[in-house]
C-alpha cells in the first residue's frame, strides 16, 4: 500500500496519502491529521507574539492559539515538543526572547 501511495505514515499510524486525499476530496481532513507545515505554525507563533505586543504571550496562550493547525496525529506532550522547539528556533534567530514565562519579540535595536 505504501509503495503504491495509497498510505503513508508508520506502523501503527498509518493515514491515506496526500495523493488519495485530493482524489477523494479529502484534504481538510488530511491536513488536520497532518498538520500545517512547520514553517506556518513558525509564521503564526511568531505573528502571535507580535501581536502580543507589550503584554507577551504565555506558552499556553500560543498553544491555545494554535489549536486545529497542530497534527492531530500527535499527542498532546508531541505537540507541546514542537512548539517549545520552534520558540527556541524564533529566539536563537534573535526575533523573540524569553522573559519569565513568557515569550516577547525582539526590538530592532536588541537584534
């Protein structure tokens, strides 16, 4: 079934393929299981934080927001994984920093 791109995925969680998706008209319910791509959810947490502004955004704030766009596919703690390391990303990349517990984005000037 794999090599014939019926399915992809590993055992046990394996899910029709992108290909079967549009054939069958499927690819709302393929992208929820999937997820967006990594660089949107990146684009979206930090457009989050900016719009955060002054008040910063809490963790669990940025995960709320995310909400439907993280695979469904993941567990909970997967998903909190991905987006710790994308905010780890967006600050070793100097666009935002870590204050306490919460997430702000950098000013020209700290760049």
């Amino acid at each position: 079934m794999i090599q014939r791109g019926l399915i992809e995925g590993e055992a046990p969680n394996y899910r029709i393929s992108l290909t079967i998706a549009k054939k069958t008209k499927q690819p709302s319910g393929y992208t929820r299981v999937v997820g967006l791509e990594r660089d949107k959810i990146k684009h979206m947490v930090l457009q989050y934080i900016q719009n955060a502004g002054a008040d910063g955004a809490k963790r669990s704030e940025i995960m709320e927001y995310l909400g439907g766009t993280l695979p469904s596919r993941n567990t909970p703690e997967q998903n909190g994984q991905m987006v710790g390391n994308i905010l780890k990303e967006l600050d070793a990349d100097n666009l935002i920093k870590p204050i306490g517990k919460k997430w702000f984005e950098q000013s020209p000037a700290q760049k």
